[in-house]
C-alpha cells in the first residue's frame, strides 16, 4: 500500500506499508532517492536485536568528534554478535530494492556496514552529507549507483528525538543542494519501520531534543568490487561466518565479487575455503555470479 508520494521539487519521502513491493521501492528510490516502509519488522523483533546489543551498547564509548557524534555510540558487528539481526540485514525487501537499484552491470553486491546508531539526549543535528563519500569523495558516473543504505527504528522516530534528515530528489542533484536545509524532510515513522537511501541522497542525523536515547539500525549495502566501510572479514571473522546459513557468509564478502576477485591462496573461493574444501580453480566458477536464489531476490 502506497501511504504517500510527491515527488515534486519540495518533495516528501515517499512511503509505503509494509506490503511493499520491491518494484514500489526501487521506483521511489529511483525518482526521490529515498523511501520508507512503515513496521516493515514487527515489534518483538526489534526487541531481540535490542536485547542481544544490550550489552555491546553499554560498552561502546560516544563518537570522537561532531561528525560520527559526542554524544552518539555507533556499535557494529551485529551479525557476529546478534542471530536477531539477520532478518534485518538479509530482508527480502531490502535485497531486492538492491538488486534492483544498483547498477545493473554488477555481478554482486554485499554488506557495506551494520551498526547501532544509538543518538543520546542534547545532541545536536548531524552535518548533511552522501554516504558514497566514504570512497575519498570519488566521482562515479551518475548512471551508477553504488550503495543503498538503510536505517531501522529500533524506537519510534519523531521530529524531536532525532529523526533521520534527508533531502528528497538530491541524489539527482549538485552538491550545492547541501545548503537547501529548507527541503529537509525528516524521517518520521514507528518503531520496526526503515527508511531507505541511495548513497547520492543527502542526509544526517537528526538533533535529539528529547530527554531519551533515540537507536537507529543502520545497515548499508555496496557493490561487490568496492571496499566495505565496516571490515566484515575482522568483524565477522572465518570462525564465526563459517557457521552462517551460506546467503549471509555471501553478503558478508565470503564469496568471488567477480571473476577473478576475491579468491584465496591457491585460487580457491571463499565459500570453499571456509569450508575447508580443496576445490578447483575458483576462476569463472558458481559463486562468481552472485547467489540470488539463496537471498530470496
């Protein structure tokens, strides 16, 4: 069901309910750069992801500087460290907006980063910006699309708690649209909701007025051939992922990104060398092409 869309010059983000299609949410990607799809999750999800992070939250120091947050913790890891997170990371939804959305010459796409945005108490409104600029600010044609990102409410979003900011159609447009904050719409929506981007669009973090913490799960995902912001071969180690069901062990990197890249030592794939397996050649072989099927997409 389609709840909003106006994808004039001051535009709204476009919504949808949670029987969305993936053809629904790649077009509103497409047209305004970003989407939201209201209790998308249901709430007992979101309460065991909360409940497994509990424990990592608390050990996460703030941010370093006004950028990441002094007063935000970012905590990362989540496949590693939360069985819960999985149907977050590998939604269905998500994976096809991905599929669908990226630029159509990939042979893979994978997990960029996961992490617990969790914005405390007086914390002011982070600066606008592209997540696309993570790869040292480089130009990409603007017919390729290379990361989608993704940001859950693991609490309702409001306007005072520090709802996520995005300037919808941007990613069509100049970097002089960073000095539009009159376009700004705010990504208001209930708890299990996500609210989806291109890494053209601009955004930020909202300012949190209110006297709670606000967490978000901030979940991106990359071409197969760029590198990951968070390191999932350190974050999610050989001796974890190995005992992943295999369409996460993919979208973590453990798999060929094309043909020749990504193998290990002797030429094998990741998925064999994970399984200890002594293959072939992994050049041209199955896990070049990326596993749909097993992604459900």
């Amino acid at each position: 069901m389609i709840l909003g869309r106006d994808y004039g010059r001051d535009m709204e983000i476009p919504r949808f309910g949670p029987d969305a299609t993936v053809d629904q949410v790649s077009e509103a990607l497409r047209s305004a750069g970003c989407a939201i799809v209201e209790r998308l999750m249901p709430e007992a999800a979101v309460d065991a992801l909360m409940a497994d992070m509990a424990p990592w939250i608390d050990a996460t120091p703030n941010g370093a500087d006004s950028f990441s947050g002094l007063l935000t913790k970012r905590t990362g890891a989540l496949v590693a460290r939360s069985r819960a997170s999985w149907d977050f990371v590998a939604h269905p939804l998500v994976l096809g907006a991905c599929e669908s959305v990226l630029w159509p010459k990939k042979t893979s796409f994978q997990l960029h980063l996961t992490q617990l945005i969790s914005i405390g108490p007086d914390s002011p409104e982070q600066p606008l910006h592209r997540d696309q600029w993570c790869f040292d600010s480089f130009p990409f044609p603007d017919d390729i699309d290379v990361e989608i990102s993704t940001i859950w409410a693991m609490h309702d979003f409001t306007e005072g708690n520090g709802a996520t900011r995005i300037i919808p159609g941007s990613h069509l447009e100049s970097n002089e649209t960073l000095g539009h904050s009159h376009r700004v719409v705010q990504a208001v929506m209930p708890r299990g909701s996500v609210v989806l981007y291109t890494g053209r669009t601009i955004h930020g973090g909202g300012a949190n007025r209110s006297t709670a913490v606000r967490t978000g799960l901030n979940i991106d995902y990359v071409l197969g051939w760029l590198r990951q912001e968070e390191n999932q071969y350190l974050s999610v180690p050989p001796e974890i992922a190995r005992d992943l069901p295999v369409h996460l062990q993919r979208l973590c990197g453990y798999a060929m990104g094309s043909y020749a890249l990504g193998y290990v030592d002797d030429v094998r794939s990741p998925a064999d060398y994970l399984a200890g397996a002594v293959s072939r050649s992994s050049l041209g072989a199955d896990d070049v092409a990326f596993n749909r099927d097993a992604l459900g997409t």
